[in-house]
C-alpha cells in the first residue's frame, strides 16, 4: 500500500491535514503517516517509502527546506516527491527556493481541499503503477530464471549424453591403443611399444649424455612346464611372473613381454649399472620362490642379462641383442644367474656378492668392532665426545677400516643390520662411560651405513636411549652430507623427532655433496663437520685456507660448532684455532681406538685428555685391500 508522510510542527496543522486526506485515503488505498519535525521526518524515510511528502517550510531547529535537502541527499529518498506547504505568502524567493530544493508543489495555507486531494492522489496513483510494474518485472524475472533452468537442465543433460559419449568413444580408443602396445596375456608392455620406448631413451641418453640398463630375462624350463602341465598353467605362470618382475622394479622401470617366456626391463636414470645389478638380484629372490598354480608347486627361475647403453651397444637393436647374449651365457652357468655383457662389470658385480657374503658372516662371526677416536676441543684442549668408527677384523686381510668395504655393500637389509649394530654398540658404550665418574660427561658420535634415511632409524635409535638411560646431548648422529638432497618430509619429520628425543645432529663431511643450505637451516644442526680434502688443502693449495675459514664462518651463520676431520699437522690446526674452529679430529691427536684404550689415554692426560698428547697404544695402520 502506497504512504504519505505529512510534516509539520504545529498539531492543529497536522491534525487538519489528515482529517483533510482521511476520506481520500480510505478510497485511493493509501496510509497516512505523520511526524512532527524535521529530524522525526527523516527518520520515518529511512524506514518507509512515501509516494508523497507534505512538507511545512516553517519548523524549528530544521526548517523545511533543510528537511527537503536532507531527504533528497539519501539514495533511499532521492527521487521522492515533496510537497511544501506554508501558511505565510513570501515573495516568490521562497517559492524558487523550494523548487531547488527538490519540490514538485508549493501551496499556502488555507489549503482547498479538492486540490490537495488530487495532488497527492496523483503521485499515490504513480507509486501505485510503479509498485505493479515492479510486481511485472518481478514476475519476468521469476519466469525468465525458470526457463533458465530448464535450458540449463536441457543443455547439462544434452553434455552428460555427449560426455558418456566422448567416454565410451576414449574407452575404445584407448582398448584399442592398448592391444596394439600391450601383452594381451600379461598386460605389459609388447615388443612394438618396448622398441618406440627403447628408442626414446636412446635418444634422450645422447642428448643428456646419460647413460641406461636393458635386462634380458628368459625362464629355465618354461618348455617343460607347458609340456608336462598344459599350456593353461604356463600362461598362468607368464602371469605371475609378469606381476613379480612389476613388484620388483621402480614404477618409473618399463617392464616388457617380448613372446614366449621372454622378458626384458628397460632402468633409466643415474646409478643405471647400480640400480641394474639391484633390480636384477630382486628379480633373482622373487622368481627363487616357486609359483604356485592350482595345485601345482613349479620352480622355473630366471636367468638374466645385462647391457648398459652407450658402451654395450650404439642402438636399440644392438643393445637388445648384447642383452640376450648375456643372457645366454647366464642360462650356460646352469641357470638362474646374472651376467653382465661387459666383462668388467661381471667381475664387479661378482665382487660385490663376494664382499656381502662375507660381511653377513661377519656379523654372526662377532668380527666387527668399533674403535672411538676422540674430538678435541681446540680452545682448551678437552675431549668431550669421541666419533665410533666401524672397523672389520677380516679373518684374512686383517683390520678394515669401514671405508674400505661399505662402498662395496648395495644390500639394504644388512646396511640396515649394520646401522643397528653401531647404534646397540655406541649406546651401550657411552652408557658405560657415564656410569664412570671420571668420563661421565664423554658423548658418542656415529655415522649410518645406509644410503638413505629409513624410519627403521628411529626404531633403533630411540628404544636404544631409553634402555641406556643416556641423558639428551649423549649422542650425535652424524649424517653424511649426500643423504640430504634425497631426504623427503618423512625423513625430515624423522629427524625432528631424534632431536626432540636429546639426540644431537652433526653434518658430516660438508663440502663433499650440494647440500641445501635451507635444509641445514630448518633440521637446526648442531655441529658442521669439515671434510678431510679441505683440510688437507690448507697450506698446501692455492685458497686451501681461505675455504676453510670460508666454511667456519658458515657455520657460524648457521649456529653451528665446527669440527675439522682428518688434522694431522700442526699447520693445519693452528690455522683452525686462529679461524675459530671449535674441535678437531685426527692423527695428530691420535688414531681410533678401542674403548678401554681410549679411557686409559683420557686418564694419563689428564681426566679430560689434553691435546697432542701421545698415544700409548696405537692400532695397526688399516692394511687391507677390497677383496
């Protein structure tokens, strides 16, 4: 329903103007409203809409055309039409006055009451078009938004038809493309697809001038078991066999079915020899359990070949073909073997078997031992901690510095026994040391064997101090600087959760490797720990020194203590005592030891040993050679 607003201060004035538009008001449709000053008035148009406003020009505080102005100012109320009414004749100023202000009327007092009514009805009747035109509009647009959403409806379901449409049509075009690149039996990739790719990498190698691995695999007795049991096992066997060699590569390997019970993996990537030989040994251990189809138990290992690209082969073809040589010569060994194409290789790779071996016999030998040598603080020439090297009594080259034989160990199941028998060692000899006053403030430092950070880490490491009581500080992981570029959340997150646990961090042989200066920063090492070719530099290589001391002053950046390995002369040790260097470790000071020996030492130097002190038992000078 259409408003009026009438304004004025006198009550009489107000009660007539109403009494004059009751009766119009009852038979347009319209509602009254009053206010009795200027301020009241705006306050009644933030609230309603008018059609039309009565307006006295005389009223106090704020008269009617400052009432005008102050309505019309507002974007609720600007376009409402105001009509003045004054019971004094002025000139016609006033008059022109009120019409700037935003008036459509100016009337005197007494008012005829036939005009006034006609007046307002006129703007009631426009509001009244207005609001039925804005219930038109309203209308259009409901209707207009339906039909939206019915063409929206229509054209969604017409997009789902051609999507499920597009789908079925990339389904079979990709069945299609898969028949023509997979192994219908097993799923792998066939030979057509295996040369495109062979190809490709062939290509990428020349461009990067990188190198990769092409196996050969081939199934002892695969014959026999399709004659004896009937072709239905022997494509089950290809199956599994199919899944095992899948298991037993990276995701990023290509695994291939050339026909028959032929096989090749195509390794790409550094470390291709490395990761070649790895692959190929897992192979081995998989097809070494025997499958089993129904009720049938067969044994049918594999016998592999190996070809590495560029030197074994300057094509696709050649390569495929020096592959399947060496397989060959592994299935005349009596099958079940791997052979690489290049002779040198073979006789590494025969090495490196020889040299687990022996190492897994070593350990339930009892040949290993640690032998501590100590870190000596330069400022004062107390020891404080000692580094616990590994170390092999070899039954027959004799003392092996660890050095000499971890490079040859690619099996991470007995780096992994190897890490957990330094870390029960280490911690049950500083466990000892504290429980002697007199080196109950000595601490162990050690380094891992295993090429990456494994969770296994802290599921030795932690239930190891807390069974040893060790007091946080005790011990410091040393972690060797190539292990940081390949370390992902979990290893970080596993690091974290060994210094929270009291176990210091020290990065072992920086300058060796690109390490990130931001992982340095956010693991909060404690400890930066020079390699032995900087230091042997100082004094002997043009800059030698300066990069130490330019290393010092890393770490310093860092808020990390700085240890130097491999000191052996007096030159270089005082250049690091002026460059500030916190600890060294070396021969100058003295040879790793075990740790009775050790302790004597520490007790005839003094409770904390001093430095340069002479070593009263020195170990033999490691004499042994890579088997």
């Amino acid at each position: 329903m259409p408003k009026v607003l009438l304004v004025n201060d006198d009550p009489a004035s107000l009660f007539t103007l109403e009494q004059l538009l009751a009766d119009s008001a009852r038979q347009h449709g319209y509602q009254l409203l009053s206010a009795c000053s200027g301020k009241e008035a705006l306050r009644q148009v933030l609230r309603h809409d008018f059609a039309v406003i009565l307006l006295d020009v005389s009223m106090p505080d704020m008269d009617g055309f400052e009432t005008a102005e102050a309505i019309h100012s507002h974007p609720r109320s600007a376009g409402v039409p105001i009509i003045f009414i004054t019971a004094h004749y002025a000139d016609e100023m006033n008059r022109l006055k009120a019409y700037q202000k935003g008036a459509v009327d100016y009337l005197f007092t007494p008012v005829i009451p036939q005009i006034l009514q006609t007046k307002v009805e006129v703007f009631v009747e426009m509001t009244k078009q207005t609001i039925q035109l804005r219930k038109k509009s309203e209308q259009l647009a409901r209707l207009n938004e339906d039909m939206r959403v019915q063409r929206l409806q229509e054209l969604e379901r017409i997009n789902q038809e051609l999507e499920a449409e597009i789908k079925e049509r990339k389904h079979a075009e990709q069945r299609a493309h898969e028949l023509s690149t997979r192994d219908a039996l097993t799923n792998l990739v066939n030979r057509r697809s295996l040369i495109q790719q062979l190809e490709h990498a062939v290509a990428s190698a020349d461009r990067n001038r990188t190198q990769f691995a092409l196996l050969f695999l081939d199934l002892d007795k695969f014959k026999e078991v399709n004659d004896h049991y009937g072709h239905e096992v022997g494509d089950e066997l290809l199956r599994q066999v199919a899944a095992r060699l899948t298991a037993a590569v990276r995701v990023s390997d290509v695994v291939a079915r050339l026909g028959g019970d032929e096989f090749v993996v195509l390794i790409e990537g550094p470390g291709a020899a490395t990761n070649a030989a790895r692959v190929a040994r897992k192979i081995e251990q998989a097809g070494a359990r025997p499958y089993v189809i129904g009720s049938h138990h067969i044994h049918s290992a594999p016998s592999v070949g190996i070809a590495l690209y560029p030197q074994d082969g300057d094509s696709a073809r050649t390569l495929m073909r020096n592959a399947d040589l060496a397989m060959y010569q592994a299935k005349q060994d009596n099958g079940g073997s791997i052979k690489f194409f290049h002779e040198e290789l073979n006789a590494r790779e025969r090495e490196r078997e020889r040299w687990t071996c022996e190492l897994q016999q070593a350990l339930d030998a009892d040949q290993l031992e640690l032998r501590y040598q100590p870190q000596v603080a330069l400022a004062s020439g107390q020891v404080h901690r000692a580094e616990a090297l590994l170390y092999w009594r070899h039954p027959r080259l004799g003392l092996i510095p660890a050095p000499q034989f971890l490079p040859c160990v690619h099996d991470r199941a007995l780096l992994d026994r190897l890490d957990a028998w330094v870390i029960a060692g280490a911690c049950a000899q500083v466990a000892q040391w504290q429980q002697a006053s007199s080196s109950a403030q000595l601490g162990v430092t050690f380094n891992l064997a295993a090429p990456q950070l494994r969770p296994e880490l802290g599921q030795q490491l932690l239930p190891a101090l807390r069974r040893h009581r060790l007091r946080a500080g005790s011990v410091t992981l040393e972690l060797n600087e190539t292990l940081l570029p390949d370390s992902g959340d979990c290893a970080l997150a596993l690091l974290r959760q060994l210094r929270d646990a009291g176990v210091r961090l020290a990065l072992d042989h920086f300058g060796s490797a690109h390490s990130s200066l931001t992982t340095c920063k956010q693991l909060r090492f404690d400890a930066l720990k020079i390699d032995h070719a900087f230091v042997h530099a100082i004094g002997r290589e043009h800059g030698g020194s300066d990069i130490v001391a330019a290393l010092i002053h890393l770490a310093r950046a860092l808020a990390m203590q700085v240890v130097a390995l491999g000191v052996n002369h007096e030159q270089q040790l005082e250049h690091l005592r002026t460059q500030g260097c916190d600890y060294y470790q070396g021969e100058l000071y003295c040879q790793p030891m075990p740790p009775a020996d050790l302790i004597t030492h520490l007790h005839h130097t003094g409770a904390a040993g001093q430095a340069h002190a002479p070593c009263p038992t020195q170990p033999p000078k490691p004499r042994g050679k890579r088997p």
